[in-house]
C-alpha cells in the first residue's frame, strides 16, 4: 500500500505513462533522445504544477486557521532558553516555507518578541517543516 502510494500518487507515473502513450499517438518515440526530453519535460512542468497548485491551498488553509498572533502569543509565555526552544518546535510543526517564514519573522520582531526567538522560527520553520518530514519517511520509512 505505501508503495502504492509513493509511486502513482506522489510520484505520479501514472502521468508519466499517460504522457508517453500521448506522444506515441502522435508519432514521437518515448526512448529516442528528443522524445524522453519532451516527456520529461511535459512530465516534470505538469507534476510541479499540480503538486505547488495543492501545496499553496492547503498551507493556506492551515494559515488561516494559525495566523501569527497565535504563534506570537504562544511564544510570549516564555523566556530564556525555552523560549527559543519553542520558538524552534512551533516552527517545526508550522506549515510556513520561507516565503512566508520571512514576513512572520519581521512581524514578530515588529511585535516585540526577542530577536534569537524569533531567529528559532525562522531558522526552524522552512527547514524542518511538515513536508520535509513526509518526504524523509516516504525515503527512508517510519
């Protein structure tokens, strides 16, 4: 079942086989040089773009349901060390990449939090993050 899942639906080969019939029905050979470059490249533009059109849409409806405040009230209870030890986790388990890690990091400091807590979320949030954690075990396992 989990191979199942890595190969056809994150991994999509169902659309690679789909786009490679396509080009034979149109005369291109999938194993010549110039037709596995144009599959690849169909492949590649249209796995990117639904994956990214799913990701964005998703994240966004997680950030509507934790938006900053949240995340800079949460962080205001503590001080010291575990402060930043929180900072780390919350940005651990946020769905934030960097493009918006940024603009919450600025609110943050905007918002009087200290600048090294506000550092372990940034430094934590796009690195070790949700989708990173989901890629890893689909490599390597649980």
């Amino acid at each position: 079942m989990g191979k199942f899942i890595t190969d056809q639906i994150l991994g999509m080969k169902w659309l690679n086989t789909l786009i490679g019939n396509l080009l034979g029905t149109l005369g291109l050979d999938a194993t010549s040089r110039i037709g596995g470059s144009i599959q690849f490249f169909l492949y590649d533009v249209i796995k990117i773009t639904v994956l990214l059109c799913v990701l964005i849409y998703l994240i966004s409806y997680i950030q509507s349901y934790f938006p900053p405040e949240r995340s800079k009230k949460i962080m205001g209870r503590f001080h010291g060390i575990w402060a930043n030890c929180i900072a780390a986790l919350l940005g651990t388990v946020t769905p934030f990449c960097s493009c918006s890690s940024i603009p919450l990091f600025i609110g943050f400091t905007s918002a009087g939090l200290p600048l090294g807590v506000a550092f372990s979320f940034l430094i934590s949030s796009p690195m070790v993050d949700l989708g990173s954690l989901v890629l890893l075990m689909s490599i390597f396992g649980a």
